[in-house]
C-alpha cells in the first residue's frame, strides 16, 4: 500500500514562494499520474495541478496558472509543487494525490495527509 507524506507547507508574504513535496513510501507511485488538491476553510476540496506518470502532461486550475508548477522526480518518488506570487486566497491545506495506474484522472486511490500553507496579505 502506498503512502504519501507531504512537506513544504508554512507561513509566507504574498507575492513570496513555497515548494511543496509529497513523497510516496511501501510502494513507488510508478505509471500512476499525481496530483495536488487544495481545501480552504469552510470550502470544498478543490483540484490545483496534476501530472502525468511519463511528465510529458500537466494540468493546473485556472486559479493558479501561470504561478505554479508541478513536477515529479520518479526515481526519488516525489512529486513536487513549486508556488509563486503566492496571494491571500491561496491559504489552504494541501493535499497530495496518487491516481490508480494507468487509469484515467480522477481514480484517486491514495491521499495524503495534507500540509497547511497560509499566506499573510
């Protein structure tokens, strides 16, 4: 069973940056895309950026086009988030996300167990 930890969350100015990780242990995430998804206080679950197992294919919301960046690292199993101009409205638990193999999006088999990011105004 795959287990996915993520790291990077905290406290930043906006306009400012984070990198988030998510590193899946017990078993590699191998062809499955990854994804990270965003909750915010009093809202729904949200998706933010995804990736395809070969890297050749990424997906962002609208929100935050332009701003993020999603990568994976295969051999070191990390699927990274890289965030600038972070803004206010970004505040948010960030959740990472592991697709069943081969599958299409979304067949979420697998979450993490979220990392807060706050951005002060």
């Amino acid at each position: 069973q795959v287990q996915l930890v993520e790291s990077g969350g905290g406290l930043v100015q906006a306009g400012g940056s984070l990198r988030l990780s998510c590193t899946a242990s017990g078993r590699t995430f191998g062809r499955a895309t990854m994804g990270w998804f965003r909750q915010a206080p009093g809202k729904e679950r949200e998706f933010v950026a995804r990736i395809s197992w070969s890297n050749s294919i990424t997906y962002y919301a609208d929100s935050v086009k332009g701003r993020f960046t999603i990568s994976r690292d295969n051999a070191k199993n990390t699927v990274y988030l890289q965030m600038n101009s972070l803004k206010p409205e970004d505040t948010a638990v960030y959740y990472c996300a592991a697709n069943k193999p081969l599958l299409a999006w979304p067949n979420i088999n697998v979450w993490g167990q979220g990392t807060q990011v706050t951005v002060s105004s």
